[in-house]
C-alpha cells in the first residue's frame, strides 16, 4: 500500500510517522524548506506521552520525486487546496484516493448526497469548481481530524492529544478502499471509524471552529476565556444554531445539542484557536471553508443567519486589514 502525506505539518506529519513506524505501508511525506531538509538528514521526530519516536519515511519535495499513490492524505490549510490541487496530479493513479483530512466544509460537499443539491460546487472553498475538475469527488474520502499536534521544530512533530481519524465516502458505502485505509490506520495506533454519515461528524466539529475560531480572531480570547464570557458565548452560541438550521436542512443530523458541544469546547481550556494562531503569525486565515462556505450554505437553503454574515463580515475585514487573507 503506498500512502503519501501531502502536506506534512503537524497532522500530516503525526499520521506519517505512525503509519511508517508500523510499517506495513509504503510511506511518502512531501514537505519543502527547512522542515523537509531536516526529515531528509534525521528522520521524522515524533514525541508522543512522553515517548519519542524516529522514523524514516520517503520525503521528498514534489509530486512528481513520490510518483502514482494509493491514498493521497491532504492535511492542507483549505484555501491552499486550489493550488495544490494542480500539484498534486503526478500522484493520481487511476485508484488513487483523496483522503481530505480538511478543516471546514470540504470541496466533494455534495458529491454522493442526492436530492436537489447533488453535485452542486461550493463556491466558497472551491472557487471556478477548479478543484472539482483536478481532485473529482469520485475520488475523495473524507476524514475528520480530532488529534492535536504541532510542528516544534524542523522534522519534529509534538503530539498533544487525541488519537482519531474518522472516515467515509461521501455517498455513505462502506467500501474496500476505506475499509483498507481504516485497518492500516488502526494498526498504527489510530482510531479509525469508517462512518456511513460522514457529514453528521464533520459538522459537530465545524460547528465550533465556525463560531470560535473568528470571534478568537476578533477577541484574541483563548477558548476558555471565549466560552466563560457572556457576551462571546452568546455570539458563539447564536452562530452555532444558525448553522445547526442550515446542516439540518441538508439532511443533517446532530447527535448533541449545542450547549454540550460549548461545554466540550471549554474543557479544552486555555487554548489559542487555529484562525488566532494564523492572524498572530501573519498567515492566511481559514476564513472561507469555516465560516464562508456555511453563509454560502444557508443562502443556498434559505436561512438568513444573520450573526454568521455578520462575524464573517468582521472576521474579513480584521483579515483584510493584517493582511491575512489568502
């Protein structure tokens, strides 16, 4: 089985080194600068509960250097994804998977759904439906990412927590080739649930990071401190029911309610969302597929949401003015 990481940050480069620890996959990371010439010369670090683990999988800096994959794993920020799509072509096989271990709504949205919206682009992460034409969701698997890591060094990934992966096709089969990505990913340590509903789990988790992560990036608040103040909360809380009324119109179930889901997000604690983490760096910021793409979505099924266009307006404008819009 070859299975190459594109992208090999801190999740990518999580999924990596176990899987090449185990060893039963041939492994291919594709990384650039100084984190890809430290893999070369000493491996992949991974420090996890204490234990820390060199592993040396293929690294390379191209598409084209790893050649035709099984499963291509994409750990991309979402708006690089219309770039990369083009460079990753060298790796599509007539086989090959797309696992799109993708923040926010994903590009094969309505790709497998049926009803009325079958098909249908989302404009917001896929703008000029380029990646659908490069990445066809016949291809994709999806993947919702819960472990947490972070890249603390050139070649050294620190794993915090979280050891799951959950999978689907985007039509809800159970097939031999997500069965296949889920064993080898369970033997290397991981769970890894291949779901028929694969859109239910994906909003439980977008339906936080729509709501935290840009008021953290207007606030510059930790998630604690996000959660414990009543006016933050109650902004979160409006956004997160606003998208609750869109998911459930496009057939989507939750499995708890939104105050469960603010209670889970404050037993995170102190930490600094991913969207704040950008703007303090200076880096394009998800804005799109967290939040835009749900705007898009209630247009789409006629919910107004008017705290979500309005954060999203905010979130925009405090991009646009740190220069950190993609």
């Amino acid at each position: 089985m070859k299975i190459c990481i594109f992208g090999a940050g801190a999740i990518g480069g999580l999924m990596g080194a176990r899987l090449a620890a185990k060893g039963d996959a041939e492994v291919t990371v594709i990384a650039r600068g100084p984190h890809l010439a430290a893999m070369q010369a000493n491996g992949l670090k991974l420090v996890s509960e204490g234990q820390e683990t060199v592993v040396r999988p293929r690294c390379v800096a191209s598409a084209e250097e790893a050649g035709p994959q099984d499963y291509v794993v994409v750990t991309l920020k979402a708006h690089s994804l219309p770039c990369a799509a083009a460079q990753m072509q060298p790796l599509l096989g007539p086989e090959t998977a797309v696992v799109s271990a993708v923040n926010g709504v994903p590009w094969w949205y309505f790709h497998g759904l049926g009803g009325p919206h079958e098909g249908r682009i989302v404009a917001s992460v896929d703008p000029g439906g380029e990646v659908t034409r490069l990445l066809p969701p016949s291809r994709a698997i999806g993947c919702i990412v819960y472990p947490a890591a972070e890249v603390t060094a050139p070649g050294v990934i620190e794993h915090t927590y979280g050891d799951r992966f959950s999978l689907g096709e985007p039509d809800g089969s159970r097939t031999p080739r997500a069965q296949r990505l889920s064993e080898a990913l369970i033997a290397a340590g991981f769970k890894a649930p291949v779901r028929p509903r694969i859109r239910d789990e994906l909003w439980v988790k977008l339906w936080g990071n729509m709501a935290f992560n840009p008021i953290s990036a207007l606030t510059t608040a930790t998630l604690d401190v996000l959660v414990a103040d009543e006016g933050q909360r109650g902004v979160a809380r409006a956004m997160m029911l606003e998208g609750q009324r869109v998911a459930e119109a496009l057939g989507v179930r939750f499995a708890i309610d939104v105050d469960k889901r603010i209670a889970g997000a404050a037993e995170v604690g102190a930490h600094r969302t991913s969207m704040l983490q950008d703007l303090e760096r200076g880096r394009p910021m998800e804005i799109e597929a967290l939040l835009g793409a749900v705007v898009e979505l209630a247009e789409l099924v006629g919910e107004p949401a008017p705290t979500c266009r309005t954060v999203l307006a905010l979130v925009r404008a405090r991009a646009r003015a740190a220069g950190c819009l993609p």
